[in-house]
C-alpha cells in the first residue's frame, strides 16, 4: 500500500512539474504576445513574397520595394499615410505592390529560430510567436539572415508580415 501511495504521489510531482501555464497556441488570437527583442536591431535582409514552399524551404520573389512609398516609413508613419488612403487607394497600393516583383531565390528556414507574426494587418498590432505552420504561399516575410553563413541563404529571424 505504502509503495502504491509512493508511486502515486511521485506520478502526481512528475505530471505536475512537467505541465506548464505558457503554452503558446499560434493559431489563434490568444497566443502569447511576443516583444520585438528577439527581432536583430538592424534592417531586415529580405522582404519578399513566398512562390512555394517544400518543408523549410522557401521560394520567395523579390518584391521591388520602390513601388511601396511605406517601405521605409516608421510604424507611425505607415499608420498614418494608411489613414490617410481611402479603401480603393490603399486596394491600389497593394495590387501595385503585389504586381513588382523582380526574381526569385531560395531561403533555408530552420524550425528553431526565433518567429513572429501580427495579429492583425494595421501598424499597431501586437506581435505573437510564429512557426513553419504560419508560413503560406502567396504571404510576405520580412527576413533577417543569419550573416555567419554565406555560402547559402539561412534565416536568422522571421517576422510573417502579410498573409493573403
């Protein structure tokens, strides 16, 4: 009786020490809120569009940034000019953004790295952990690569910038 007791008690520990209250579900809106700290403070590689994906490995087309007067506009900037567009402006603005693309390349990116995504499409959206799963044809990633490899294109930090 003693050992059954013993047993149960130790099952009891090992279940709860195990369980944790920071589980992270990137599905939906409740997911925990990530900070941009694990964003590299400086500007991102890539800003592309994904053609295809096979796993970890991504197509992407280079999106001709000159065509997106908001490519190089703060957070506040952006929310700003974006307020300023009617919706058949900022409709234009995205087809227009949507039609530059210049060519296409390969990105490696691992299942370990650091990923975020926002919960929604205006400036101020908070940013949630991301993953693989997130990833979609035909959405935009702002890509920063990992520079200790230059042989190959490896991503360092993902943030899922546009989905379709």
């Amino acid at each position: 009786m003693k050992k059954i007791y013993f047993l149960f008690i130790l099952a009891t520990l090992v279940i709860t020490s195990c369980s944790s209250d920071t589980t992270t579900n990137t599905s939906s809106l409740d997911s925990t809120i990530v900070t941009t700290s694990n964003q590299p403070d400086r500007k991102m590689d890539i800003y592309w569009k994904i053609i295809s994906m096979e796993w970890n490995e991504i197509t992407l087309s280079q999106v001709d940034t000159s065509k997106d007067p908001t490519f190089n506009m703060t957070t506040e900037e952006k929310k700003k000019y974006m307020a300023s567009l009617d919706d058949a402006e900022r409709t234009s603005l995205k087809e227009e953004i949507n039609s530059a693309i210049l060519w296409e390349v390969k990105i490696t990116v691992p299942v370990w790295i650091a990923m975020t995504k926002k919960t929604a499409q205006w400036a101020d959206a908070p940013n949630v952990e991301a993953s693989l799963a997130d990833l979609k044809v035909g959405g935009y990633l702002s890509i920063w690569l990992n520079m200790d490899i230059t042989d190959k294109k490896i991503a360092d930090f993902v943030k899922v910038s546009f989905v379709q």
